[in-house]
C-alpha cells in the first residue's frame, strides 16, 4: 500500500516523539498528565498546582512544567522566586520548591514579573518543545503539564509531542457558557488521541462558615452533567472559598497552607481518584544528577545563566537559545 506524503511526515513525526529528545527526557517521568480547559480564568492553574502538591503530601515525587508562554503564573502559586539554571550546555534543572516539588516555567527565565514577551506563531510550540527536551526532572512519579486556554499552537503541541501521555485532566466551572467551551476542549483532547482521564468542576458552591449552608451561585451540577454526556469521569468539585485566593497569592498551595479546609480536602480526594484510575506502570530508575560543565564557561555562580548570555558565543552554540535544538533533538 503506497504511502502518502502527509503519512510518511506523521510517522516521522511519530518516530521523533517515541525515540527522540523529548522521550529521552522523560524516561524516568512515570506519568505524564496534561490540565487543560476551554476557556481562561476557571482556575486551572491553581488546580494544577494544588493537585501537585496533594500528591506531594501522598508521598509521590511530583513535577509540574508551565506551558503557558504568554501568562505563566505557576512560579507565583508555588513561591518560586528564584531562576532554573541552565546544567552544562543543553540541560535545564527545574526548580524545586520547599516541599520538594519540581517546576519548570518561561517566566523563571523572564528578567521580571511585569516584563512581556511577544510570541509568534511557531516559535511557541519550538520553545515548548525545546523546554520538555532540555528539562533534567530525574525521576517523577508525576508530571502536571499546565497548558494554557483552549486549543490553539501550545495545547497541541504538548498533546502532540509527549510520548506515552497517560492523559487529559479538564478543569470548567458551572456556567453555561464554560461547559460550552469546554466541551469543545474535550472534542480536541480525543481529536488528538489524548485519553480524558476526568473533569474537575471548580468554584461548584459557596459554604457558609458559620451555618454551613451551601449555595449554588453558577448553577448546580453542570460538571457532573457534562462528564455524563461526555461519557468521561467526573473526578470531583472545588467549592469557592476565600482561602484559595489567599493562599494562591501567598504563593503556598492551600492543600499546604490550610489542609483542614474543605477545599484543601477536596483536592485530595481528587488526587486520590486520579492515581487510583492509573494502571500500574515501570520506567527506569533515574541515575544520580551530574551537572556537565558549559563550553565556553569557566564559573557557574548564581548568575550564570546571565553571565552566558554574554559569551561571545556563536547562535547555535550559545546556551542561553532556548529555541535551539540541542543535539538529537527535533524540531518536528
């Protein structure tokens, strides 16, 4: 049977994605799980980041990889003030945080918090690709993949170039119109051959902390309703609750900060659900970290990483590039 050209170029691709950089990376990752939504402000950023640390507290070695470029705001919610550094010519150490999850964000490279950087077109899914090859997690027993709203270059090219991706989290809330668009998330997820592994309804009810009456202020039930036309799992609800702001601003995790809250206890049972529906798997044991010295560099201080900036390197060999490949790498 005679190939086509679009055929060859997706086995290729296939190929890259099962045997290239990317894959090399994450040999020792043991699941791999993409958050996603339809549409922007459901929080589900906060809910990545607080199902990481719920797994953290279950004894799990946990990583979390900010795909968003344009709004990065995991290094915030977990307290992350300092820079990844770059591990010889090509490798990126994630940072790891005081409750010892790793993380890895564009805006740990950023000069500042209000300082914007412009992308365009296919650069965002180059440096994405760049980020999940050059990454040195070690070993995890999960890896949180926090994309940004809706389906455009940087969802697809995480659902398109993570090798063995166990799946699909999606984050709504009870209005109408984020059970619309996120319906249309779910579509795109399955489109790509990515399993949804369940839906998480945020800011589902308000409980009074005096009466502990419940209201619905969105809607009730829309999550639930929505998984059941879906026909995927309906993972559990996050209620509205004050303390979720204040810890999210702090920059703990408020499954750390107030683990007595009903929220905090929510996310766990979440967590919970979510690594019991995994089947059992095997991924090598990660060797010992060794840092490899960067041509061209004689000092690895704190400043580094700005430090090479400067070298009077040639572009394909300056290690400040995140959009350059590093060797074996594609940008597929």
């Amino acid at each position: 049977m005679e190939v086509t050209r679009d055929e060859f170029k997706e086995q290729q691709r296939q190929q890259l994605v099962r045997e290239g950089a990317i894959a090399e990376a994450l040999k020792y990752v043991k699941y791999k799980i993409a958050v996603l939504s339809g549409k922007g402000g459901v929080g589900k950023t906060a809910t990545t980041v607080n199902l990481a640390a719920a797994l953290n507290k279950s004894g799990y070695q946990v990583g979390v990889f900010d795909a968003d470029l344009h709004g990065p705001s995991v290094p915030k919610m977990l307290g992350i003030k300092k820079e990844a550094k770059l591990d010889g010519a090509f490798w990126l150490n994630p940072v790891t945080t005081q409750s010892g999850i790793k993380a890895l964000s564009v805006a740990l490279f950023w000069p500042g918090d209000m300082t914007p950087v412009m992308w365009r077109g296919q650069a965002k899914s180059r440096t994405i690709r760049q980020l999940l090859s050059a990454a040195k997690w070690g070993g995890l027993d999960f890896l949180l993949v926090d994309l940004p709203p809706g389906t455009g270059d940087e969802p697809i090219a995480i659902l398109k170039s993570i090798p063995d991706l166990d799946g699909v989290v999606i984050v709504t809330t009870p209005q109408e119109v984020s059970t619309i668009v996120c319906s249309k998330a779910i579509n795109a997820a399955l489109a790509l051959d990515a399993k949804v592994l369940g839906l998480v309804e945020n800011m589902s009810c308000y409980v009074c902390r005096k009466c502990q009456d419940i209201v619905y202020l969105f809607g009730r039930d829309k999550g639930k309703e929505l998984a059941k036309m879906m026909e995927i799992p309906f993972l559990g609800s996050i209620p509205l609750d004050p303390l979720f702001s204040e810890a999210a601003d702090t920059g703990t995790p408020i499954v750390d900060l107030f683990p007595d809250s009903i929220t905090a206890k929510a996310f766990s049972e979440i967590a919970q659900t979510l690594a019991s529906q995994l089947s059992p798997k095997e991924v090598p044991e990660a060797p010992p970290m060794e840092s490899k010295p960067c041509p061209g560099s004689h000092q690895h201080g704190p400043d580094h990483y700005h430090r090479h900036h400067h070298h009077d390197h040639g572009e394909s060999e300056c290690c400040g590039h995140l959009a350059k490949d590093k060797p074996g790498s594609s940008s597929q």
